[in-house]
C-alpha cells in the first residue's frame, strides 16, 4: 500500500544465542538495528548476522551474541509478502467453510422434511380440535338459547310477580301511615294529659314540703339519736373511780360484767369481765412485740406508716405466685456463672424484629427463581443479541495491512485480518500477469511456434477421452456396423458375444425378492429400528397390514438424517398413485396416510362412471352425514 512500517522485536537469549526469522518480510538492512533497551534506548549490539533463505529472498533470518537476557529489533518494513502457505491456509477454510454449509444444508433439508411430517400432524389434529370445537360451539348456542328463552319467561314472571308485590306493598304503606298518624295523634294527646297532671302534682308535693319544712328541721337526726343512746348506755356501765387498784375489790365487791371503774393512781381503767377486772385503757396497754398484741410506739407507727404508704401490687403476681425454691436455686447458680461479652453493645441490639429479618434474608437468597421479577433489560441483557453462537453477526474494520493471528486477540480484530488476506487473495487471483518458472516459459514458447487451426475443429471439438477408449477396443480392420448374434460361437468372429449367460432367470426361472426386505405385519403398529442416517430399506406386508389399499404389499422405509424419524413410501399395485406416512420417536405412533394420485382432474379420466345423464331412475338409501378426518390429497 505504499507505506513504511517501524518493527521493534522482543527477543530472549539462550546461552548468550538468539536465531531465527523476522517476524515481517522485506525489510530495509539499512534500517535495522538491535539494542538493550526498547525503542532504541540502551548499547546498540553489533554482533548480529542477517541471511536470506534462497526459497524465500523476501525474508531474513537473524542471529544475535549478546549477555544479556532480553534484547530488542528495530527495523522499517513496506508489508509481508503473501506465500503459497497463507493461501493454502485461506483455501483450507474455505473448504471447511464449505463443508460446514454443505453440513448445514442437509441438516436443514432434514428439519424441513421433519417439520413437513410435523406439520402434517399438526393439520390433522388441528382439523380435528376444530371439528370438537365447532361440534361443542353448536352445543353450546343450542343451550344458551335454551338458557336465554328460560331466563326471558322467568324474567317476565318475576316482573308481573314484582308488580303485583309493589301494588301490595304500596297499599300497606298507605294504610300504615294512616294508622300511624291516628296513633301519633292519640299518644300526643295522652302525653299532654300526663303532662298537665304531673304539673298539677309537683305543686301539690311542693306546697306540702313548703308548709312542714319548719317541723321538719325541729327534729334530730338518727346520728344525734344514736349519740344519746351510747351516752346513756355509757352512764349506766360506768362507776365512780377509786384511788388504787385495791379499792376496786372493797369498793366493788359485786361488781356486774361490763362495769368500768377508772383507778386515779395510775390513771387505768378496768372493766369486769364477769371474773377479773380488766385494763382496758390505751395506757394499760403493753408494748406489741412479736408475740404479744399491744400498742405500737411512735417509732414504730412511723415505720408502719412508711411501709403502708410503700405497698404496691405486682402487675407479673401470677408470675411470681410460679417462683419455686427449685427455681430460685438454678437462678443463683446461672447467676454465679454470670460472664460478660465482649460483643455486649452488639448483642444488645438484636431483637426478634431483627432476627425475623435475618431469617428472611437467609429464605430469599435461598430462592433460586427470581423473587425480584428481574427483567432482562435491568441486568443488561437487551444489549446482547439472543442468538446462538453460530448465528451471530460480528462486526469488523477490515485490517489495512497483512498480519499474523494472535492467540487472545478480539474476534473483530481476528476477523479484519481474515478479510484483509481474503481480499488480496482475490486480488491476487484475479491478476492476469501469473508466476512461472524458466522452464515454463520456455515450454509455452515452443508450443506458441506450433501453434495451429484445424478446419474439422467442430469436429474434434466433440471428441471424448470415452469416445477414443473405445476405439483402442476395435480390432484392426474390423466391419463397420456389426449386429451381435447371441446363437454366435465363434469367439473370432464379430458378432460374437462375451461373457454371456448360459441362461437367463426370466427364461422359465423364479426372480429372488430382495434379501434385506423387512416385513410388516402391521403398519400401524410397526416400530422401527435405528439405522444409518439416510438409509433406505424395502419393506414387504400382507394384505391385511392397514396399508392404504389392500393389495399394496411392498415399499419403502427411509432413515432420517436426525435419526429420531422415520418415512414409509408405497406404491400402489395398480392405477397409479402413492402414499407416504412418517414416525417421529418423541411421539411413538405413526401419522396419517398421504394419498398422492395420479388422477389428472379429466372427466374422461374416471371409472365406474354413468353411461349417460340422467342416469336411470334408482333408489338412494339416505345415511347420516359422517365427518372424516382422511387428509387425502
């Protein structure tokens, strides 16, 4: 193309060598260079040698001296010279190329002869299903119209029925609002007369309490009376006091029970209890201890009074009604085993509400069928072709210039060299100017100085290789136009015939069937076995084998290429015609017959037909309609 390139090669030493072949071709010596460092950087190494292979002048083989591990090429280069290896390689792929679309169209005549079979099935179960269809769609119109007469009269009954109701209805109504204001009118009048009477009532009671209220406030209450009765009890049990507890037996001697008596000396006061005087006095009253009732010191009131003043009722007390010696023992012991966490603000944290959402999370990273509803275009999806891999369409820059493939480059870089080395094979191939050796040249100079025309070229123009084997096998001097004579047997005359038979088997004798002829009892039932893809069988029934014509006792059994379908092809015995059924081992049975006949459509063509219109007069015995589902062609 005209341009000039700048190569710089890595190269690695092996004891201290390095040899081998430019990676380009047609470099400028003038150019090159090795240094230790990349883009000439580092010392320039001068201990190389440069040779050109006699076979190939356009490339170069280098060898280098150098300690040290690693060095580096520099050369300027116009582009690779295309070799007869890179067009084989380019041939190869066009052969595999085309392999592959030959493998290719035989799989898909297969497919299409499958899916026709499919297809075929398909048509007659949907023929059938619309049959059912259209057979329960008249049922159903039949019934809805049933329906909808029945729905009709019973919506005319209602209808009457509903208008005799509301006339009922309204008649009633009328009634009861007339009963309902006579009886408003009366219960206001009762209420007026209540009201008027109750009036006349209030004031009565309220003149009545007017006029004795003032001798109801002379009189005493039951408290003042109940006040005046205890004194008065009082005043009878309670006796003069005395000046020492001695007195009470001198003073008293037969006291009655309930007698009190106050001693001034120590300011007591005792009751009889029908055996003994009693202190009864809150000053007689001894301190309470824990065994003793008695008085309570002011301390003592004060504390009690604290502690009443603290009491409460637990809310938990059924809980604690539950708490057992047992209980409060494995307490004590979970308490002196009591330990800190070190992770304490962190479990302190974790509530049921959390641990519910644990438990959660856990369930819907376990589900494996999408929970979110995650669509392809959220993930990205809608910007990958969904395409099998062998029906992607890459798109490429075409490379500008020759270059090897390398391992792990992109496909579209890949692809831009393939077209690049493509192309100028094209180009190449479509150069007139061809590339021959000395000996070639001389050879067709010769041939050029004798060169020729021949008038009869029409004529030799027809001759085949065939045509002039044949004429090596006729003899010399042989007759022209020499008819064979099967009854010759002279061997040196012309008309005799080689190698011929003694006899012939259609001379009196019995022709053999076919070795390999599979016979079928029942085409129904028959289950073919796995073959050679393409493989084509005889086959041989009997009359009674379900075959489309009774007489029809042979055929054909064909092996798909996919090898999971079948096809039997027959012929008819006589008449013409032909008919073909296929098996697919998804579904395990046999489709319909297809009936192929050569009828051409001609009246003339038909059997059995009338002599004349109108025929002469007969009878036609009438028959149910009946629906095939024959698919006959």
């Amino acid at each position: 193309d005209g341009n000039i390139y700048v190569v710089e090669e890595e190269i690695h030493f092996t004891n201290g060598v390095y040899e081998a072949e430019l990676q380009h071709d047609n470099i400028n010596e003038a150019t090159f260079a090795v240094f230790t460092g990349p883009k000439l950087t580092g010392t320039r190494l001068e201990t190389y040698t440069l040779s050109t292979p006699s076979l190939a002048p356009w490339k170069r083989i280098v060898r280098v001296y150098a300690d040290v591990p690693v060095a580096y090429i520099s050369y300027e280069t116009d582009g690779d010279t295309v070799e007869g290896d890179d067009i084989n390689r380019v041939q190869a792929a066009v052969v595999e190329t085309q392999k592959a679309l030959n493998t290719e169209e035989a799989r898909a005549l297969s497919a299409e002869m499958e899916l026709n079979g499919r297809i075929d099935t398909e048509v007659k179960r949907a023929e059938d299903a619309e049959l059912t269809l259209r057979n329960d769609l008249t049922a159903e119109v039949t019934r809805a119209k049933a329906t909808e007469k029945t729905n009709a009269d019973n919506l005319a009954t209602e209808s009457t029925r509903a208008k005799a109701a509301e006339k009922t209805l309204t008649n009633n109504l009328a009634s009861e609002i007339t009963r309902a204001k006579a009886a408003e009118k009366s219960i206001g009048d009762a209420v007026n007369t209540e009201k008027s009477r109750a009036t006349a009532a209030e004031e009565v009671i309220r003149n009545t309490i007017s006029i004795n209220k003032p001798n109801w406030d002379d009189k005493y209450t039951r408290n003042e009376v109940d006040n005046k009765l205890s004194a008065l009890e009082t005043a009878i049990d309670w006796k003069e006091a005395v000046s020492t507890y001695a007195d009470l037996a001198t003073t008293y001697p037969h006291p009655d029970d309930g007698w009190t008596v106050n001693v001034k000396d120590t300011n007591y006061t005792y009751r009889w209890s029908g055996t003994a005087w009693i202190a009864i006095s809150a000053n007689a009253i001894p301190k309470a201890t824990q065994s003793v009732d008695g008085l309570l010191s002011k301390e003592d009131k004060t504390r009690y009074d604290d502690t009443y003043s603290k009491r409460h009722t637990h809310g938990n007390k059924s809980t604690l009604d539950k708490l057992t010696e047992t209980l409060l023992t494995n307490w004590s012991d979970a308490y002196n085993k009591r330990h800190e966490h070190g992770n304490k603000t962190v479990l302190d944290k974790i509530t049921q509400t959390l641990l519910d959402n644990w438990n959660a999370a856990y369930t819907h990273i376990s589900n494996k069928s999408n929970p979110h509803g995650v669509t392809k275009s959220q993930v990205g999806l809608g910007s990958v072709p969904n395409v099998a891999t062998n029906d992607q369409v890459p798109t490429f820059t075409q490379a500008t210039t020759l270059d090897n493939l390398t391992s792990g480059e992109k496909l579209t870089v890949m692809l831009g060299k393939i077209a690049k080395a493509i192309e100028d094979f094209i180009t190449h191939k479509a150069d007139a100017v061809q590339h021959i050796t000395a000996t070639e040249r001389t050879n067709w100079n010769d041939a050029n100085n004798k060169k020729h025309s021949h008038s009869n070229k029409s004529i030799l123009d027809t001759v085949t290789q065939a045509m002039l084997d044949k004429l090596d096998d006729i003899a010399s001097g042989a007759e022209v136009n020499v008819q064979s004579d099967w009854s010759v047997t002279d061997t040196g005359s012309d008309a005799y015939i080689k190698n011929k038979p003694a006899s012939m088997p259609a001379n009196g004798g019995t022709a053999s069937k076919l070795s390999n002829a599979i016979q079928i009892s029942d085409y129904d039932t028959f289950v073919p076995s796995k073959v050679a893809a393409g493989a084509i069988t005889p086959i041989m029934a009997g009359s009674s084998a379900n075959s489309p014509w009774p007489n029809t006792t042979a055929g054909l059994l064909i092996q798909s290429n996919s090898q999971d379908s079948w096809h039997i092809l027959i012929f008819r015995s006589c008449q013409g015609g032909w008919a073909y059924r296929s098996y697919y081992e998804e579904s395990g049975k046999w489709s319909e017959w297809k009936i192929w006949s050569t009828f051409d459509g001609a009246y003339s063509s038909l059997t059995g037909k009338p002599s004349s219109f109108p025929p002469s007069s007969h009878t036609h015995t009438e028959l149910a309609p009946t629906v095939t589902s024959s698919n006959t062609r």
